[in-house]
C-alpha cells in the first residue's frame, strides 16, 4: 500500500504558520492528506503508512522515538547545536532536543535531517551532534495559496509587508526604522505594512498589485551570510517579480543578477531606478522572476526534494 497521508507539526502563529500552510498546500497539490499534529503522540496509534515532517524538539523521550520509527520517512528540522552569541542566549536558536535522543535519532534509517540553510563553516555555529547529512530545504512560494489577483485599492508604488519578528533582541524591527526611515520624505505612494494583521488575501492583493516590494532580513541572517533567507524572497518574487532586499547570503548564490542594496540609501535608490524604468522593460523583469519561481522554487519542488531523501543513496 503507498503512502498517503503526512503528518505535519502543527505551527499556529508567526511566520511557521504561513510557511506549513505552504506545505500543506503542495503535499495536497501532490494527492496526499495532511493532517496536523501538536504532539507526536496523538499519531502513535495510527496504523496506515505516513509520512512526518516534525521538529527536533518534539522528540524528546522513546515514545516520540517510535513515531518516527513507524513512519515512512520522517523529515525531521534540526537546529544547531551551537549558534553564535548574542543570539545562542535565546529559546529560539537553541536544539531542544536531549543528547540521548539524538544519538538514536542518528541511527535510525528512515529519519532525515533538513533545516532551511543547511550546514556553514562559521565560529561557534554547529550541528556535530547530529551524525547524518543535513540537506538544506530552503523556504519557497506557496504557488497554490497564492494567485497573481490584482485590484487598485491595494495598489502601491512601493510596499512592504511583514512580522516584526522579535528574536528576543528585537535586532530587525531597528533594521527596518533604518531602512524605511528613507522614504519618510519620499513623493511615492508607499506602503509599509508591520504587525498589522493583514488577512491572506489582503497579503496577495498588496503584493500582486503593486509596482515593486521591499525585503528585510533579521541581523543574524545579514551579519553570518548564510543562506537563511525568510520567506518573503519566494512571495516578494513569485507574487510581484521585483524586489528590492537588502544582502544576505541567498539571494546573491540563487538569484545573481538579481540588484540588492548594501545600505539604507541604496535601497531608496534602486527602487527609484526601477519605479523610472519603461513599463515593458518593468513587466519583462517581473514575468522573469514570477517564471523563476515557479520553475524551481514553490513549496511543491520542496516536497518532491524530501521525498528523493534516501533514494540515491
């Protein structure tokens, strides 16, 4: 009998419930039932084949183990075992999963590790307990969750939309006063829209009707250059086709010659360099990017990767 159903962990609030919703949405485009959980153990009487997507620290004792065990695949997220200071100090950036529990986790076949950035070579970040590959699964376009709708009332030259995304530093929300701080006196009709609690479908019409959208990264992800990019650089790209973000380390390896900006002032300029270009040359380079996404990186093309997890090797 194959596999048709996924369990997948539940996430209710942030930007993990956008991003598993995505997953949702692809898993069903691909013909399976999703059902979610909030503990592993409401799935250890399930006796059909499944698949799990769970997170490190949900396993945390033998019954959880043997969830994973039963299961098809497990894609497990793992966290590192060490990340760099300030920001190890926080819930957030630390594994939560008991040593004991990962040195069996190592042995067993079916479970495999994923994170969205993979593995880097930087001081004091690393996943040396965690004895098997980790395969970067990188975030994506909800192509399913998302359509290109247009409407004018949503329309603006220039818009932004996200979670003040508070680490336990609060190092982003400084991030974006410095960058948007340089449309104050701006002529443009901006929308700059934070912790407003935008519906879904709001969310769609901002992004698709829009002339270009702003991106912004947290300071871990701009000052260790990994390839943690949020989810915004798939929505930004596949709903809209330009944006405007400052550097991290995805974008310049997966999009090159896509222009990103250094500084605050830049990011001003180069929205102003596309907002004066011809309108063809600007729908050229939004049908480039929207095509971009969809060829290689929705939340469908995520799954299929997961799902070649232990086949080649």
């Amino acid at each position: 009998m194959s596999v048709k159903t996924v369990f997948i962990k539940r996430h209710s609030h942030a930007a993990g419930k956008w991003i598993y919703q995505g997953y949702q949405n692809a898993w069903e485009k691909l013909k399976y039932t999703v059902r979610f959980y909030d503990d592993l153990s409401e799935i250890s009487n399930f006796n059909e084949k499944y698949y799990l997507m769970a997170v490190d620290g949900s396993v945390i004792d033998e019954t959880k183990i043997n969830v994973l065990r039963k299961s098809e695949k497990t894609f497990l997220f793992v966290q590192p075992n060490q990340f760099p200071n300030p920001w190890q100090q926080h819930p957030n950036f630390q594994c939560h999963c008991p040593d004991t529990i990962i040195k069996q986790l190592n042995e067993i076949e079916n479970v495999f590790y994923w994170n969205f950035a993979g593995t880097h070579t930087i001081p004091h970040l690393n996943y040396n307990k965690w004895q098997k590959d980790i395969r970067m699964v990188s975030l994506a376009y909800d192509s399913v969750g998302y359509n290109r709708l247009k409407d004018n009332k949503y329309a603006y030259d220039i818009c932004y939309v996200g979670g003040r995304a508070n680490n336990g530093f609060d190092e982003k929300y400084k991030i974006m006063l410095q960058y948007f701080g340089q449309f104050r006196n701006s002529k443009r009709k901006i929308g700059i829209f934070i912790n407003k609690n935008l519906t879904h479908e709001q969310e769609n019409l901002i992004l698709c009707s829009s002339k270009i959208c702003l991106n912004i990264h947290d300071n871990y992800q701009r000052r260790l250059n990994t390839c943690d990019t949020n989810e915004r650089t798939f929505k930004s790209l596949g709903c809209n086709g330009i944006m405007v973000s400052d550097k991290e380390g995805y974008i310049p390896e997966h999009f090159p010659d896509l222009p990103i900006c250094e500084t605050p002032p830049q990011m001003v300029e180069l929205s102003e360099h596309y907002l004066n270009m011809d309108p063809k040359e600007m729908e050229d380079i939004k049908k480039k990017y929207q095509e971009w996404i969809l060829k290689e990186h929705t939340y469908i093309h995520r799954v299929k990767t997961m799902l070649s997890f232990g086949l080649s090797d």
